[in-house]
C-alpha cells in the first residue's frame, strides 16, 4: 500500500491487533500523587535518592535491550548482535524489531557513558556493543529493503528491521530520512570519544584498511565506510519529504531537518579531518542550504516552532523538544547551536505543548502540581507526542502521555538553567519574557521586564535559574509517580488512571530518562 497524500496521515497499525479496552498494568501506580513544595529539604532528598536508584534501574533496563549482554535477547539466537530492539513486547503491540531511530538515540546515549569514563569496567562492555553496533549498522544499510538499495542509497532510509537483521517488507511508512542523521551523529561521536583515548587514530589521516576507522569513515565511497554511506544520503535527500518520527505523516518535519543539520556540520568536519575536501565542502555547503530552511519551522503566528511544515496540525509536538535535544552539538562539535534547548522560540514551544497537555489529560488536572494555584504557569506535567495523538499504545482511540516525552520536557529545562548559569545573565525579549514570567511563582516573585538584562547576582536572574530547576524536577516527579513499583516504563502511562500502557520497557523511554538526569546533574554543578 502506498499513501501518498500530502501531507498525510497515515496509520501504521493495521498488523498490530488493536485492544483498546485492555491496558492492564502489573503493578498499580498512583496518578494523584502531589508534587513537592521546593523548601522541604527531606522530600527533596528523597527525591534526589529516587534519581539515583530510577538512574541505575533505567541503565540496566536499557542494556537489558541491547545485544551482546542484554537479558531480553541474549538467549535469543534469533537477534544479532548489535541490535537494540525497541522494545521486548512482541504482540499487543509488536516492538520486536529495530529501529534506526531507536538503536541510534539509544546507543547515543551509550556513547556518552563510554565518553564519560573510557577506562571504566563498564566502558569494555559498552565497547563491545559500540563496535557491535556499528557492524551491524554496516550489515543493514547494505540490505535490500522496500525503501531501495544501497546502490541507489534509498534504502537507507527504511525505519526498521526484523532482529536477525532482515529487511521488514510489510507496509509502514517509509522512507524516514531522520535514521542516517541520528545513525551518523552516534558513530561520529563515539569516533570523537574513541579518538580521546587513542588520539592517533584520527589524526592519522588513513588508517588501515582493515582497522575499525577506516570501517567507520572512508573517502572513497562506496566503500565499508558507515558514517559517509549515511551523510551521503543525508546531503542528497534532506530536501525530500519523508514520514515524521512518529511514522504517521509524509512531509518536511522539524525534527528531521535539525537532526540532518547537526549530522552535516559534524560531518564536514569529520570528512576534513580524514582528509575528504570535496566531501566537507559538499556537506557545508548542504549544511548552509539546511540551516535556512530549519528556520522556516518557526511560526510567528502560532508563536511556536511547528513539527511538519504545511500541516493542518497545531504544531504543537513534543517532536521540536527532540529536534531541540538531538539537534544540539555535543561537547566538541563547535558550530553555533540552532534552536538549542534553550532558544526562545523553543522554550515558547515547550510551554504551549505544557499548557495544552496540562489541560487534555486527566491525570494532569487531578493532581495539582507545583505550589496549588495555577493559573497560567507553566508547571510539571505529563507530556504526550502531540495534542491530535490517537495511538493508544496498541491500537487507535487516544493519545495518552509518553514517558520520553515527559523527560525531554524537563531535560530542556535542565539544559536551559545550566546555559544561563553559563552565561551569567538572562536578557528578557518580547519572545521570550511570557514564559519566564509563566515559569515564576506567583506571589513574592520578581517582577520580570521586556528588554532587560538580568546579572546573576540579580534576585530575576537567581529566581530564574532556581525554577527552571524545579519545574524541571516537577516533569520528572511525574516520571516517579507513572513507573511502576519495580521503576519500569513502559512507552506509554494512562491519561485517566496513569498506569503503563503500550510497549513494556521501552528502551527509549529510560535512555531519555538517562538523558535528563545527566542533564539535571549539570544543572546542579553551577549551584
Ligand atoms: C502508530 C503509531 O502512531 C506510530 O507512531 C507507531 O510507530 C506505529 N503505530 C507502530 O506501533
Ligand atoms: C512509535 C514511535 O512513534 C516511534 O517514534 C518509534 O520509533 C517506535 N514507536 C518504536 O519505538
């Protein structure tokens, strides 16, 4: 079947048996529980201590999905090594497979573990996988899929495989361009993060042939080189549409384009450093191109960053906090960040999703978050993939909130506190001073002004920095209040009842969990 409608919505679900009725949940969770006032000092320790033991169970959990190592398929020798699967659910709804997108985020995140502490007992470990990954990832972009070849590069963008590595041939919505980025920008980070720790290698402009490197990023193409195969595709297609990372609507999308942009610039980088001109010329110049259309998804009339240009949609989605979030250049990739976590027009964005989510979902109207009274501030709830969501978790009816969305909400707070502490001060803007003024408290709170400059030193500036903590903290009480007693997450938690629902043990809801926290430490380091 293929839908070309444009734009479109397209349902993928038709194989998935739809159980509308059942979302049973093994261990019950509260959906009333109340969020902590910030200034007592023993219910924040006990929330600190809940991050660290949610921290160590989401690690396992994650690497529970990841193979070699992996408790959920290692027995399993049907999946290959090097794959993350989505998810250990295989019917109601079938996750049993993976994903680039997923696998890439997912070990995205492991790389940032293997970057932190290269020496570590874990680091062997996540080496392995790293290495395994990356082979596998090889293996895939050469398999003949209904997206197309390698030949023809198309079949780079098919969004998933079964676990044995085979192409999946059933009907979905296919291509999605944001797999290579997300895939390249992985492995030219952990290139950078193998690098720090074997320094000659990458500055040795040809490494063997047989080396890992050279498998990793070769000039001449199309040879085993991973990382060009994908920016190849990436600088070819990025003006094509594609389905959405939702995998529901063909069109031109936020998310993609960011993600593009970011696997671009590092990879002119990356292909200079191996000694590939044309190719870095190539890839800026793509970059450039790129850069001034990600602009166009800013809609000064909605007041927010749309997610698919040229859709009767809102554009209010959770899909711009991970294009903010996955666009961002790591420590290293040095070009000027657009839209980063801490833009205007990105926090705007965030605070529209906040307040439409807020009000749609059950669960965030019954229990009262922050400090009691409300009004129009912004305040910690659960984040769902977009206001017109209607996949349930296994078929369609609803949308309900999503645990990585709900963590993507509090990590750009995270990142936002830990810029302005950073910069050290927080100029106000005609785009920007509405949410600050919504994320104070409403009594005993500074005045905040249009076109002000505020020192650190400054009582707006510290009130500021302190909130944006806080409500950070506030999107992730609703994380430890949806988690089962064992601290699992599922994909999805009830909108009414706010038990889990959807895949079990969704690997991405605990990398984005991962992703947050480590965001909140570094928030807490400029205290
Ligand atoms: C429909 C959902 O909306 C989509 O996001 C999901 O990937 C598929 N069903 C498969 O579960
Ligand atoms: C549905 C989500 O919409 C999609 O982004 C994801 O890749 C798949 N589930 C697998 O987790």
């Amino acid at each position: 079947m293929r839908l070309r409608l444009f734009p479109s919505i397209y349902f993928l679900c038709f194989s998935v048996p739809y159980s509308f009725a059942f979302s049973i949940p093994s261990v019950p969770s509260f959906a009333a529980a109340k969020h902590l006032p910030h200034n007592q000092e023993p219910l924040r320790e006990a929330f600190d201590g809940w991050i660290d033991r949610e921290e160590r169970i989401s690690l396992d959990r994650l690497l529970a999905n990841v193979k070699p190592g992996g408790a959920n398929v290692q027995g399993n020798k049907d999946v290959v090594d090097g794959t993350v699967i989505a998810s250990p659910s295989k019917e109601a709804p079938d996750y049993w497979y993976q994903w680039v997108r997923d696998a890439a985020i997912t070990t995205n995140t492991l790389v940032d573990l293997y970057a932190d502490s290269p020496s570590s007992q874990l680091s062997s470990s996540l080496q392995n996988i790293l290495t395994a990954y990356a082979r596998l990832q090889a293996d895939l972009q050469r398999t003949p899929n209904p997206s197309g070849t390698f030949n023809d590069l198309q079949g780079l963008g098919e969004p998933k495989f079964y676990v044995n590595g085979s192409a999946f041939t059933d009907s979905w919505g296919r291509p999605q361009r944001d797999g290579p980025a997300l895939r390249a920008i992985t492995l030219m980070r952990y290139l950078r993060a193998y690098n720090a720790s074997h320094p000659t290698l990458w500055s040795s402009a040809s490494p063997g042939p047989e080396s890992f490197y050279s498998m990793l990023y070769t000039a001449e193409f199309p040879a085993r080189s991973i990382i060009k195969a994908d920016l190849e595709y990436v600088s070819h297609f990025w003006n094509h549409t594609s389905f959405d990372l939702w995998e529901e609507v063909d069109g031109m999308h936020f998310f993609t384009a960011m993600i593009q942009l970011r696997a671009l610039r590092e990879g002119t980088h990356v292909a200079r450093a191996f000694g590939d001109e044309g190719a870095a010329r190539w890839y800026s110049e793509q970059a450039g191109y790129l850069e001034r259309f990600v602009r166009r998804f800013w809609n000064k009339d909605k007041g927010r960053l749309v997610a698919t240009l040229w859709s009767r949609r809102s554009g209010l989605d959770c899909a711009v906090l991970l294009g903010s979030l996955h666009g961002l250049p790591a420590a290293g990739e040095q070009e000027e960040p657009v839209f980063p976590p801490w833009a205007d027009e990105v926090l705007d964005s965030l605070m529209g999703l906040a307040r439409d989510m807020g009000k749609r979902f059950p669960i965030n109207t019954l229990a009262p978050r922050g400090d009691g009274d409300s009004g129009n501030r912004l305040e910690g709830v659960g984040i769902g993939r977009y206001p017109e969501d209607v996949y349930d978790g296994y078929g369609t009816s609803v949308g309900h909130p999503w645990f990585l969305c709900t963590s993507s909400a509090a990590e750009i707070l995270y990142r936002t506190a830990s810029h302005l502490s950073a910069t050290g001060s927080l100029t106000t803007t005609p785009l920007n001073v509405d949410f600050y003024a919504a994320l104070l408290p409403p009594s005993s709170s500074p005045d905040l002004f249009v076109n002000t400059t505020y020192a650190a030193a400054e009582e707006p500036f510290k009130t500021v920095v302190e909130r944006l903590r806080h409500v950070g903290d506030e999107f992730l009480e609703v994380v430890k209040t949806h988690v089962d007693s064992e601290g699992s997450m599922s994909e999805q938690f009830d909108r009414e009842t706010g038990f889990l629902r959807g895949a079990t043990d969704l690997t991405w809801s605990y990398g984005a969990f991962l992703q947050a926290v480590k965001a909140r430490n570094k928030a807490a380091g400029w205290l």
